[in-house]
C-alpha cells in the first residue's frame, strides 16, 4: 500500500512511524511545503494520559520525547493581586520544534520518505492507494472535499496571539490582568528550562482600545511587555509568527471522502485552553494505523469508516470540553467577583470532564476549602461540612433542603401513581420534585386543585419541597393563583419550543408574579440554542427583569457532553445574577457536585436520584 500524507505535522510524522514499524512494507512518503526546520508556535503540552497511549503505540518515540520534556504538577493562578496553587495535575510540555526533530528523525530511520519544500496545491498531483490530509486547520484539502466532507467553522469572538517567553514558569500558570483597556487571560507553561509558551487572549473591544488593531507584530510584543512588565519580571516576549487571531473551531460531518481521510486540526480542533491539538492529532493516527492494518486486503474505504467510527466519539467529547472551556475564558470577567477559592475551583472544574471527586483526589485542599466556604454561606456549621449538592438553598421565603431536585417519570393526572412517583423521590431524599411539564389547562378545576394538594402535603411530610412546571399562555396569572391554593411551593412555566409563547413568556411571567405567593420562587424554563447563545441570554434576561428568581435551563446536547447545559446556566447565574436549576440528565453525584461548588447552578435537576445522595438539614 501507499500512503501519501499531504502535511509534515506531527499527525502525518507519527502516522509514518507507526505504519513503517509495524508494516514495513508499506511505502509512506509525507509531502510537507516548508523546510525541515520551520515551525511555528513554540510549546505542545501532552497528559500522563496521552503520554500513555504513546508508550503503548511506539516505546521507542515516547522514550525520547519523555527525556525532553518539561514537567509539572501544579497549576497556578494569578488574579487580582493573589495567587493561588492548584497540585495533582500531571502534564509535561516540549517545544514543538524539539517534537518535530524527534519524529522527523525517527521517521526517516524507519524509511519514511519526506519531501520537504514540496506544496501540493491538488489532489491530482498525488497518486496513492491512500491520501491522508493532516495540512491543518485552513485545510484546503477538506475545502477541496466540502462538500463530501461537510465541514462547519465557528470562529471564536475572542482574541489571542501566541508568544514565547523566557520566563522558566515552574507551573501551568493562568494571569488575569484588568487594565484600562479590559481583561486579559494569559496561558503561560514551560516546554524548556529557559522557554515558555505565552498565549494572551482578550475580547475584541479590549484588544482594539489597547491598539492592537494596527499592531505589527513587533509593536504586539512592545505593548504586551509594557502590560505584563510586573509579571515577566524583566524578561522578554519572543515572537515567532505571532499575529493577532481568532479561534476557529472545526467540525465535519465526515472525515473521508474516496480514500481520502482528514486527520488532526483539518478533521477538528479543539481550544487551546484545554492543550490538546497535537494529542488530538496524534491518537487520530495510532487509531488510522491501527485500522489499515488491522484486516490484510480490507478495502481503504472500511478502513476510514471504522476509523471515524473509532475516533468520532471520543473527538466529539473532547470538542465539547474544549467548548466549555473556551466559554469559561470567553466569559472571564463574569467570574471576578469570585473569591480566590472559587475562582480557581471554577477554573479547575471549566470543561465539565473534572469532577468534585476528581478535585477531591488531585487537590483535597482546593476541594476543602471550596466545601466550606459554600457551607458557610449556606450556614451550615458541621465539620467536615456536607457535599455540594447536599446543601440547602434558600431563596426568598422559599428553602430547599438539598440542591438535587428529582423528575420522576409519571402521568400528567394528580392520581395515585403521580403520588408515589413525587412521593417516592421526596422520601428517598430530594431535596425537591418537580411535576411533568403540565398543560396550562392542568389546574384549572377545583377537583384538580384538591388533588394536587394531596400530592403537596405528602410530599411535605417526607421533608423535600414540590414545583409546579406548567404552560404559561394566557392563563398564567389563573394558573398562579390555583398554585398557591394546590401548596406548591416553585411555580416554574414553560413555554417549550412554541415561538408565539416564548416571546409572550416575559408578560405572562409578570402576570404570573402578581398573583403568585409572595416571596415564594417563580421560574422559568430555558432551552439552549448554542447557534443562538446571545439571542437566548436576551430573551433570559427579560425573564428576570419580568420577576424570575430561578430559571430552570435544559440543551439538546449532542450526546458528547457532560451536563451540556452547564455553560448556558454558568453565564446566565453569573451574569444575571438569578438562581440557576440545570438539567443533569444522567450525570453522576460528582460531576453534580462540581456544577454546584464551581458557581454553574444552584440546582441540579435529574429523573432519578443519584446513588449516595444525602440530603442536608
């Protein structure tokens, strides 16, 4: 077979190790446009994880990247004149000019042909039994196949340029600096003992007040050494290629095409906040490799669909993180007013895949400190003190025992069966259950009223609180009213996907409050639509302003995602300063836990009670 790699990247090198060691008998030629040594950018970080699977795919490329590599277990933060240590996290960093060396050399020893300084510029040109694209993120080969390949690029507002530094951080380290001109995000880690990556990342409006706009590349360093003069501590910033960007994101709806197949950044990218593009890009290829070889005479193209079937949904999980995660920085300046603690818990728990279990095993004290300080404002004394979700609530008149709120399957008729269902869930320790998603017309009879009351009071009595999740429509105040008499103690309406009732939400709410118990909570349901993210925190904003005091928000999700819900929810509690119930879906305690102790909800709603859930007090 003949592999032709169009791109000398790290996914097309390592590709050509692992084929020619394995299968020497294949002929793999890499076609890259530039010379052996040009290289742009300056560190790649890999985890122990990732350090694993290289261990396992080829012994020999790992032992010389781990004798080059720089290593760290801490993650500093540095905000607001303090700074705060984070420990228990493995990863090492390498320059990425030492990364190509290594797999350049490797490759050639194992008969790899490379052509360098050889642009191709169309698929015509090669011929091979394969074609790989690993040419990154402006691929022109997966532009040349869009329409096989169905590739969709969201590009990221926010802005950001890589630089050097020889600043030796001696941890991964995350600086905040407010200036006149805005907030700036710094990610600073060290590939070398006298080099370091500095990405600096900031809005648009912060980088065109501060003159970036019009910024040479020499006058970006100049500025940034006079922003960050007190944090580099008279070292300098290193340019290399370093213009101003925005992130793009990409996805495609297939990754081959005939036998061509994209790999790495041309197939997907994903933030560099979370340091996984090169990882990405290299797993991509011990899975390629392992299924080209995995059946003698398998034809090409089953071979690329069982690739993309392998690597797909791992991909997808790790683009959602990196979705989160860049999210988190996008928003930043929403999270100062967080106490050190809570800032770095926030930060640590950003991309949804670190647990309060996870934070609790690297960093106890982080997850101590962050404990007890929730439990503090919950006023709440025990020591040690009670999880994150096992906290009270207390909003207005209204007090919830515990932040898990419990959906059981049931009917929408107030019978026996809805009884035992909201019951059930109440006395196995929610700290509150929440109806189906009701008609408006549900309680609109007195025998409908009576029965719901029983429901109420037997809820009560096994010590958890009930909501009302309803239809607003034009009944809402009736509804409010009936509510009250029924016992419920949250009335949440919903309008559900219906255009005409979503943007009449606001004025049924505000009909709704007038009549509804005082001090009790009224909400509001919230559905993501991440095409229309700022659409929708308008549209929740009038919901607060119209007398909200909870909104209660759920996303379709893509099935990738844990808690997919929970960037919508930290923006809208934290920018709207409004209780926030999210949708857990099927997460586990932990991955609860964490959205409660790093500020993303006050709530978290599920179908059924999570083993070990204990209710507080």
């Amino acid at each position: 077979m003949k592999i032709a790699c169009i791109g000398g990247g790290p996914a097309g090198l390592y590709l050509g190790i692992l084929v020619k060691r394995v299968a020497p008998e294949h002929d793999v030629v890499i076609y890259e446009r530039n010379r052996p040594n040009d290289t742009f950018g300056f560190g790649v970080v890999f985890s122990d994880a990732t350090l694993g699977h290289l261990a396992a795919a080829d012994p020999e490329t790992h032992a010389e990247i781990t004798a080059n590599f720089a290593r760290w277990d801490d993650i500093e933060i540095h905000a607001a004149g303090e700074v705060l240590r984070s420990t228990g996290h493995g990863f090492c960093g390498l320059e990425r000019k030492k990364l190509l060396e290594i797999l350049q050399r490797r490759a050639l020893a194992l008969g790899v042909r490379i052509e360098f300084e050889h642009e191709i510029k169309s698929l015509s040109e090669v011929t091979a039994d394969l074609i790989v694209a690993c040419d990154g993120v402006a691929s022109w080969v997966r532009d040349a196949l869009a329409a096989e390949l169905a590739p969709r690029v969201d590009v990221r507002p926010n802005k950001f340029v890589w630089l050097g530094t020889t600043v030796p951080y001696q941890a991964f380290t995350f600086l905040f600096k407010d200036t006149p001109h805005g907030l700036y995000r710094v990610h600073a880690y060290r590939f070398h003992e006298q080099g370091s990556t500095f990405i600096v990342e900031c809005r648009e409006d912060t980088w065109r007040a501060a003159g970036f706009a019009d910024a040479s590349e020499d006058t970006t360093v100049k500025l940034l050494e006079d922003i960050f003069h007190e944090e580099l501590g008279g070292h300098r910033l290193i340019k290399n290629r370093s213009i101003w960007r925005n992130f793009p994101t990409v996805r495609c709806g297939k990754w081959h095409a005939g036998n061509v197949v994209l790999m790495g950044d041309a197939a997907h990218t994903a933030h560099f906040s979370i340091g996984s593009g090169t990882k990405l890009a290299m797993e991509d290829s011990i899975a390629l490799r392992d299924e080209l070889l995995a059946e003698p005479g398998r034809p090409i193209e089953a071979a690329l669909a069982a690739y993309e079937a392998r690597r797909r949904p791992e991909v997808l999980a790790l683009q959602a993180a990196a979705q989160a995660s860049l999210e988190w920085f996008e928003g930043t300046e929403r999270y100062l007013h967080m106490t050190p603690v809570e800032l770095t818990y926030s930060l640590m728990t950003r991309s949804l895949r670190v647990s309060h279990a996870s934070v609790a095993k690297r960093d106890p004290h982080l997850a101590r400190g962050v404990e007890l300080l929730l439990a503090a404002k919950a006023g709440v004394t025990s020591d040690p003190p009670p999880s994150p979700t096992a906290l009270p609530l207390v909003v207005g008149g209204v007090r919830i025992p515990s932040r898990i709120v419990v959906a059981p399957p049931c009917g929408m008729a107030p019978d026996d069966d809805a009884l035992v269902a909201l019951g059930g869930a109440a006395a196995a320790g929610a700290g509150l259950v929440v109806t189906p998603a009701l008609p408006a017309s549900a309680l609109a009879s007195d025998d409908a009223i009576v029965a719901w009351r029983r429901i109420v009071e037997f809820v009560h009595a096994k010590g958890a609180q009930i909501a009302l999740r309803i239809g607003s429509g034009a009944m809402a105040a009736t509804t409010a009213e009936h509510a009250t008499f029924a016992g419920f103690d949250v009335l949440v309406l919903d309008a559900g996907n219906d255009p005409q009732e979503l943007e009449a939400l606001p004025a049924n709410l505000a009909a709704a409050r007038a009549k509804w118990r005082a001090g009790s909570w009224l909400g509001a349901a919230v559905r993501d639509k991440p095409a229309a993210r700022a659409a929708v925190v308008g549209h929740a904003a009038q919901l607060v302003r119209a007398g909200a005091n909870v909104l209660w928000v759920s996303s379709p999700g893509d099935g990738s995602a844990r808690l997919a819900a929970a960037p919508l929810a930290d923006r809208l509690r934290n920018e709207l300063s409004v209780a926030v119930c999210v949708d857990g879906a099927d997460a586990v305690l932990p991955d609860l836990d964490a959205a409660i102790a790093g500020g993303r909800a006050d709530l978290v709603v599920v179908d059924r009670l999570p083993a070990h859930t204990r209710r507080g007090s």
